[in-house]
C-alpha cells in the first residue's frame, strides 16, 4: 500500500510520511532558490536589525494551539517598537479571517485586521475572479460559515446531490472531511472534470493528538487521481505573498523576512516571493526533531534558523 492510500484510510499521520509527501508533490509546489547554508540565531530580537518587514506564520512562531509562544507576546511588541513592519500570513481557512484575529488578540497579539493576510480571504478573492460558474460547493468543516464568500456557495457536506450539481469545488476545512467523502468527489471529479479551488495548501497540521490532514493533502490526492489541476490559495503560493505585497508600500525595496515553522510552505514560499526564509525550529512542526536533516534531504534552505521567536 502506498503512502498516499494509507493516509486517506487513517486519522493521522506522522512527521515523517507529511514530509514525505511534500517531497512527493513538490512539482506542483513553486519553485525557488536557496541559500548554501543557514545562519543559526537564537530568536528574532537577534536578527531584528536586518529586516524592516517580518511576515509571521502562526502555527509554531506565535502560538501553538491554544497557547502563545513564551515570549512571542513580547517579542512582537518589540519588533513593532522598533518600527518594523508586521503580518500574518496564515493557512488557517476554516473560519473567516476575524475569527483568526480575535484569537490572536485573546492570546496578548495587537495585530490590526490589515496585518492579518489568510489564504481564506485570498481564496475568496480568487474565487470571486472565476467568471461563469454559477454554484460553488464548498467543504467547510461542520455547519460552515460561508458569509465572506461572494457568488452562489453551500455546503458540500451538507448536500451529496451537489457533487452532480456543483460547477467548481472549493476546498476549505478538511475537520469534518472522511475517506468516504473524498471517495465520493474523486468519483465525481474523474466523471465530470471541473475546477477544484484550495484555501489551505498544508497538507498537515499539528494538533495535541498528532498530525491531522489538511485541504492540500486531499487536494494533491484528487489531483493525482483525476488528473484536475487545482488552484491553490496560501502559503507557499505567490497568491499571498502578493496580498502582502498590495497592503505594504515600498515591498521591493524593503528587507522582508518570511518566519515559519514549515519547510515546503514558509520557507519555500517566502524564498520563492523574494524574501529571506527564517525557520523556527523549536515549536512548529519540526518540534524536537534534527531540522537539519530534513533542510538536506529537501534542499530547502533557510537563511536563518532560529531556536525561538
Ligand atoms: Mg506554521
């Protein structure tokens, strides 16, 4: 049994077969080129002098799960203190981007709505740019809120006739997702081909009880399966990055550092959109792990690793 089929048929998955698996669909990832080495840093207060732009992932540089990241509350004040431009860029796509800021806000972050930049809002964007298609079904996760999204959408999971019905696919939360369902799309898709559009490109997100399979894993299956192209919306795509860029005045100019815990999302992503990658290693999804084997066996190079935020 192959990797692949073995994670559509169990809950979770370990660090390893989701690195694996970003291996195995890196050529529909951008590409980029890296530095021959990383610089080591203790956190992002030693490095601060070299940027004027931090963008900061969520998951494993501010929080992980419920709890901020000793010390990122303060870190982040300092950092705007000191005058450096700030966002997020997060992949979370289940709930509409003020449900993300007032998370960050309960955990002590001052982010403004225009620091944050979520591939959800991206993907309705994109979504809103498709002409001609006139009903959208969207996995959502369990009674999803879809009011952000412009056009005709329901709820896939709600309704199987929409898998006939439905003229594209937009994939946003895979928390209430099952083999079964995505059996169910794959058969559709490869009876009747038509657009499949991802608000999250992680393939996996860390959880306390392992590893959980996101948008971008089953996209990439279907994608494999049906021969569709999908359209991704996040990290590491240049969709993003050039949200980023329409909200900061001066982006070429300036020093932009992409902060991340994920090799094939932030680094990759933030090298491919021209900013310097820095790797927090210590919280995220390579947490007591040896990072630098997995940087040599993709090739994916950090310009820093930082032990902490
Ligand atoms: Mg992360």
């Amino acid at each position: 049994m192959t990797a692949q089929t073995q994670a559509t048929r169990a809950a979770t998955i370990d660090v390893d077969a989701a690195f694996d698996r970003y291996e195995a669909v890196r050529h529909r990832l951008p590409r980029a080129h890296f530095p021959f080495a990383s610089r080591r840093a203790r956190d992002l207060a030693e490095i601060a002098e070299d940027f004027d732009v931090f963008i900061l992932d969520a998951f494993g540089v501010l929080n992980v799960g419920e709890r901020a990241i000793p010390g990122a509350v303060a870190r982040i004040a300092a950092l705007r203190e000191a005058g450096k431009r700030l966002f997020v860029a997060t992949n979370a796509a289940s709930y509409p981007r003020g449900v993300a800021l007032a998370k960050y806000r309960a955990l002590g972050f001052d982010f403004t709505a225009e620091e944050v930049v979520s591939s959800r809002d991206v993907a309705a964007a994109g979504l809103a740019s498709f002409a001609g298609i006139d009903l959208w079904a969207v996995a959502g996760g369990p009674e999803p809120d879809l009011s952000d999204l412009t056009g005709r959408t329901e709820d896939l999971e709600a309704d199987a006739s929409l898998l006939e019905r439905a003229e594209g696919f937009l994939l946003l939360s895979s928390a209430s997702w099952t083999p079964a369902k995505q059996e169910a799309l794959v058969a559709a898709l490869a009876a009747r081909p038509r657009p499949l559009l991802v608000g999250n490109p992680d393939l996996v997100a860390p959880r306390e009880t392992g590893l959980t399979l996101e948008p971008g894993w089953w996209a990439h299956d279907i994608a494999d399966r049906t021969g569709i192209d999908p359209v991704f919306f996040g990290k590491p795509y240049a969709n993003v990055f050039a949200a980023v860029r329409a909200r900061c005045p001066g982006f070429e100019r300036l020093r932009v550092a992409m902060v991340g815990d994920t090799l094939h999302t932030d680094i990759l992503g933030g090298r491919a959109a021209g900013c310097a990658g820095v790797l927090v290693a210590e919280h995220g999804l390579f947490a007591g792990r040896d990072t630098a084997a997995y940087i040599a066996r993709s090739g994916i190079v950090p310009d820093i690793v930082c032990r902490t935020t």
